[in-house]
C-alpha cells in the first residue's frame, strides 16, 4: 500500500502578532484527500493557522508548501485553496445558481461551462430543485450547502471550513455531518475543517489535530486519540474522563503498576518511558468502568452509588470510592443485568487495556 500523497507541508510554524506567540513549533503534513479536523478550545491558534494555510496571513518564520509549491509570498487568489466562513457570506441579491456561478463568471469562464459546472455541483449538495431561490428562501442548512457548493465548484484541492456548522441548531448540524462527509467523498477534495466543538471532530475526521496555547499537542485518528490520549489535556478535551493521581510502584513486562494515595492500585498495559516512584495521573473513561466484572475486568474497587441520570438507553452513575474518589461510569441499559440504585454499595470494575497513565502535571 502506498501513502497518500501530501497536499500541504508546514515545517516549523510560527506566528507572531507584535508581543502576542500565537502558533509555534507548528510541523503539519496534510495528506491529499483526507478530512483533517484543526480542534481546540477558543484562543489555541486554529483558526490562524488556517488563515496562514488560505493566505490571509503571513508565518512570520518557517515554511508551508502547497502540492509542493513553497507558498511564500503567494496571494491567497493564486493558491489551489478555497474557504467557507462561519458566515457564509452569500449574496442576497442573487438566486442559489448565481451565487454558486458568482466565482466563475469573475474568471470569464465560457456561459456553457459555467451552466455545466454549477448544475454538477447542485447536483452533488443536492439542491438541483433551488436553484432558481434566493437565499432568504431557503433554510440555514440549505445557505451551508449554497457555500460548500460555491467553494467547490471552482475545482480547489483543498478546502478550508473556519466553524461552518456554528450557527445551525443541533439537529440540522448533526444532518450536515453526514452530509459534508458525503460531499467530501463525491469531490475527492482535501478538507481542513476548523472546530472546538470534540463531536464534530470525532465524527467528520480522517485525523485530528488538538491544539492548546498555539501549540500541536497531538495528531491522531479521533478513535486513537479519545483511547489513548497522550496528556492530560487531551484526555479532558476529548470527553468526560475519570482522573485519579497515583505513584508508580512496578514496572516488569506485564505492564505498570501505580497505586493512588489511598491505596488503590491501576494496572496499565503500558510501559514505555515510566519508572517506579514517578508521579502520574491515571485516566479511564466512564464507559470503561463496569458493575459487572468479565474475564478480563480483573481490577476493582468498592464504593456507594450516589447518583443516577437517565439519557436515553444509557445511565450515567456517580459512585464514591471508599477512598473518597468519585467516579462517573456510563451504562447501557439492557434489561438483562441488575444494576445498583442509590445508596447501594456496589464493586466497580475496569480492565487494563482501558487504564491510561499520563504525565502529571
């Protein structure tokens, strides 16, 4: 099997702003055709290193190349890039087909082909019945699709999505996913898509970049990095998790050992880089944790049930350890095995494969 092509190359990224870092130590490779989610919290830098991408900025050190061209000093007309905005910037004054034709027409491009490359491209983001609209006639998904059409009929390798969901309501954003992941597959384009929001990016993404404080904290498949974050931050990010700190005690070639302060102990598949009496914090997520101990859950602690929530098939419980910790544990309801009401004092279970030890901090 070959490896994808590299359509965007970034090597040692940074962005100054007079006083202000806001991107360093930015190493990115973008591979050709994939669907790469930039996440992180409000301020971490992602949306600029987008706008570097698009050309809007400047690095103010380092080097990004675009299907191997070096991209210094490129205008952001000239770059084989497209972008929707949060806003999406679309004509009232114009119908749904003219405003996807708006940039073609700029170009001079020939009435025939113009008709030919809109009418494929409403027919991919399936609004071929309204094309005759305008916007204020149509809804708010329908004006997302509009500017996904206009950024893509013009061809682009790469299209850059800055929040593009942001203003729809849950139900309409949670359709849109879909149909993103559908459009990306029928053009074949590379997609960078900007977002803090963790379930869009677990949802639409071939990879995800997290970043914090300007910096790439860790690039993996969504599966691999809510599994096995590398840092703590990661691993709040993602989703909810339960933290607990604990000291190493054993490393051998089973995995590692570290008890807590009170005496409860973790066994991690892991053991690369850690030594006995190093400070750690372990993670294991709620959906991990278990009433009911398998053939592999051979770990456990005692504890009393002191909340239940109801969502749907699932429960989410809230049990105090008798060493004081609390621990959030995701069920799903079955019918088939008992589970413990408040009050209850119950054994909770987990498995090493699931123990994450990160670096304490």
């Amino acid at each position: 099997m070959t490896n994808p092509k590299t359509i965007i190359n970034i090597r040692d990224g940074k962005k100054v702003f007079g006083s202000f870092t806001a991107l360093t130590d930015i190493n990115l490779s973008i591979r050709q055709g994939e669907i790469l989610t930039l996440l992180g919290p409000s301020g971490c830098g992602k949306t600029t290193l987008m706008r570097l991408i698009a050309g809007f900025e400047t690095l103010t050190s380092g080097a990004i190349s675009i299907d191997g061209s070096d991209c210094a000093g490129t205008p952001p007309e000239h770059r084989p890039v497209n972008m929707v905005f949060q806003r999406y910037a679309l004509f009232p004054h114009l119908d749904v087909f003219e405003n996807v034709a708006f940039g073609l027409k700029v170009k001079g491009m020939p009435r025939a082909e113009v008709k030919e490359r809109v009418n494929r491209m409403l027919h991919i983001v399936q609004l071929d019945n309204f094309a005759n609209r305008y916007i204020d006639e149509i809804s708010g998904g329908q004006s997302q699709r509009v500017a996904l059409a206009r950024a893509l009929v013009n061809g682009p390798k790469v299209l850059l999505l800055d929040e593009p969901l942001a203003a729809l309501d849950l139900k309409v954003r949670q359709h849109m996913l879909a149909e993103m992941k559908r459009i990306h597959t029928e053009t074949g384009a590379t997609f960078v898509y900007v977002t803090h929001d963790q379930d869009e990016a677990m949802i639409l993404s071939d990879r995800v970049v997290l970043m914090e404080k300007g910096r790439i904290v860790q690039i993996d498949r969504p599966e691999d990095m809510y599994a096995r974050p590398k840092s703590l931050f990661a691993a709040k990010f993602l989703g909810e998790t339960n933290l607990f700190d604990a000291t190493v005690s054993a490393v051998n070639g089973i995995g590692t050992t570290a008890v807590t302060p009170a005496g409860i102990p973790f066994l991690g598949a892991e053991t690369a880089d850690r030594h006995v009496s190093e400070r750690i914090t372990v993670s294991i997520r709620p959906e991990s944790l278990s009433f009911h101990g398998g053939e592999t859950a051979a770990q456990s602690a005692e504890g009393t049930v002191e909340d239940v929530v109801f969502i749907g098939s699932r429960s989410f419980y809230t049990v105090r350890l008798d060493d004081q910790s609390p621990v959030r544990i995701q069920v799903q309801r079955n019918g088939r095995l008992a589970l413990p009401s408040i009050g209850d004092r119950t054994r909770v279970y987990w498995d090493s494969a699931n123990v994450v030890m990160l670096p304490h901090t």
